[in-house]
C-alpha cells in the first residue's frame, strides 16, 4: 500500500518492511499504527520480537521487571511454574530460545505444536 502521510523516510522504510514481511495473520497479532501512539518503527520491532510470554501458571514466577518477553523464578519453590507463548506462530525462518541460568538445577523444555 502506498504512504500518503508526511512522514520520516525511517517511518515509511519500516512500514514497507512490515508490510512486506508480516502475513496476514502476523499483522493481526501487531499493534496498528495510530499517530502519535504507535510509530511504524515501533511495530517493526514488535514484529521481529513477537515471543511474548503471555501466560504464566504457578505462584512462583513473574515477568522480569515487567517485559512480556522474560521471566524468572520468585521465591525458592520455582518447580511447579511455567512459562507459555500462546500467541506465537512459527512460520518459517529460524527460531531460538536464550536462557540466563542462575540457579544450579534448572529444569527446562520447550514444546511446539507438530
């Protein structure tokens, strides 16, 4: 779609690259564009960092210092808590997980649809 707003060429770059990259379904999932709220900059980046935790189960787990995409254990009983991305959708390309291990028993899956 063609940009008919007055806007920075970084703003009209990132709105291609959205655009041009996100699926429908992809696109559904990102905020969308209200001037002055959110910038076509900001939405890229929510694209390339969609893995968000979005529900955590048990009483011993948050998200660390609010961000949706990190958590960590509270407390000493953190066996019993879990960590799940219920809005990701695996499309193509390649995907990891990085861990910051602290204690000295971690117990660690990772599960994807088949």
């Amino acid at each position: 779609p063609a940009s008919t707003l007055n806007w920075s060429l970084v703003e009209e770059v990132a709105r291609q690259a959205v655009f041009s990259r996100a699926t429908e379904e992809e696109m559904g999932c990102l905020p969308q564009y209200v001037r002055g709220t959110a910038t076509w900059l900001s939405i890229l980046h929510r694209y390339e960092h969609l893995l968000i935790f979005d529900v955590l189960l048990g009483g011993y787990i948050e998200h660390r210092n609010g961000d949706k995409t990190a958590v960590c254990a509270k407390g000493e009983d953190y066996r019993d808590s879990v960590a799940v991305s219920g809005s990701y959708v695996m499309s193509s390309g390649a995907h990891y997980a990085e861990f910051l291990i602290t204690g000295t028993s971690p117990c660690i899956g990772i599960v994807r649809p088949m």
